[in-house]
C-alpha cells in the first residue's frame, strides 16, 4: 500500500475513531456520571481528552510510513 494511500485511509480512520471516541466518553458520562462532583468529572474529562491521542499517534505513525523499495 503506498503512503498516499494510507494517509487517505489513516485520515478517514482518525475522524471516524475521534467521533466514536466521543460518543463512548459521552455515553460513559450521562449514564454513570452525570450526578458526579465537579472533581470527578474533571478528573474523568482529563483523562478521557488524553486518551484518544494513543490510538491516534498509532494510525498517524502508520499512515506517516514511508513505501517500501521496489512496490508502487
């Protein structure tokens, strides 16, 4: 697979894992948290913004790969 190809693919597949991403983190705080203190649902937001860069340092990482030698 080439590199345009996987940047094409790469960006499709950030904005729709960000998307679902969000929908989970949301769904997690209306059905368990919502009645939360505010120190709690700092704390979660925190560390919920944050870990949506792992999966998206992974597919920028792979998209970002150069082509082998010798495929086109």
């Amino acid at each position: 697979m080439t590199q345009r190809t996987r940047k094409l693919l790469g960006t499709m597949l950030v904005l729709v894992s960000i998307v679902v991403y969000s929908i989970l983190v949301g769904t997690i705080y209306a059905n368990f948290l919502a009645a939360a203190p505010w120190w709690a649902l700092l704390a979660y937001f925190a560390v919920a913004g944050a870990l949506w860069f792992f999966p998206a340092a992974w597919i920028v990482r792979w998209m970002s790969r150069p082509d082998r030698a010798g495929t086109h």
